[in-house]
C-alpha cells in the first residue's frame, strides 16, 4: 500500500473498501477437519458472537481486514485535515496586526 499524501488519495483508497466487519477471529479448537473459529466484535454496548464457518472464513478475513484499513485510513485523513486547519489558523493570527483598540492616539494623564 502507498503512503497517501493528500485527502483526496486518501478517500478514494477508502471507497476502494469493499467489505468491512469490526471485530476478530478467535480460535475455539483444532478439530479433525481443521481449526474452528468463532467472530467476535462488541456492537451496542454488547459483546457479539458467532460461528464461522470454514467456508466463510475467508469472507469474514477480507471483512475484518477492510474494518481495520478503513481505521487507519481515516486516523490519516483526520490527522492531514488537523495538520492543513492549525496551519491556517496559526498563519491567519501571524496576519492580523496589533493595532490599538480605538483609531486616536493614546495620551498619559498627569498625575497632577
């Protein structure tokens, strides 16, 4: 995967995504026919499970790979868009002059 360097990469490397399942595979055991896998993921305050099949598994791989390259994808547009917005802010403060609040000049009172 390439290192993006502009929002505009970033997103569309997200609309590439096609499938996306938060969560994991865990391994229940090794049976006779192969391992068994269970998919967990915590969804409304709950944690979620449910058996995959072996037919499935590389269906629900590709999903949790997505949900995990979606993640990062947008950890980088999120921060590239922070970075461009306190650029601007800080070049937009270094622009504005200190000026005196009022357009006449300030004079000292005497103490007399």
């Amino acid at each position: 995967m390439t290192n993006p360097t502009s929002p505009q990469s970033i997103l569309q490397q997200i609309a590439q995504i096609q499938s996306m399942m938060p969560g994991k595979l865990c391994l229940l055991r090794q049976g006779p026919n192969g391992p068994y896998f269970n998919h967990q993921s915590w969804e409304h305050g709950k944690n979620c499970s449910c058996y995959v099949t072996q037919e499935k598994l590389p269906d629900f791989q590709k999903a949790i790979q997505g949900y995990q390259q979606f993640q990062q994808l947008t950890q980088q547009y999120a921060q590239l868009i922070i970075d461009k917005t306190r650029g601007e802010l800080e070049a937009g403060s270094k622009k504005k002059n200190r000026r005196p609040n009022s357009s006449s000049p300030r004079t000292r009172k005497s103490s007399n």
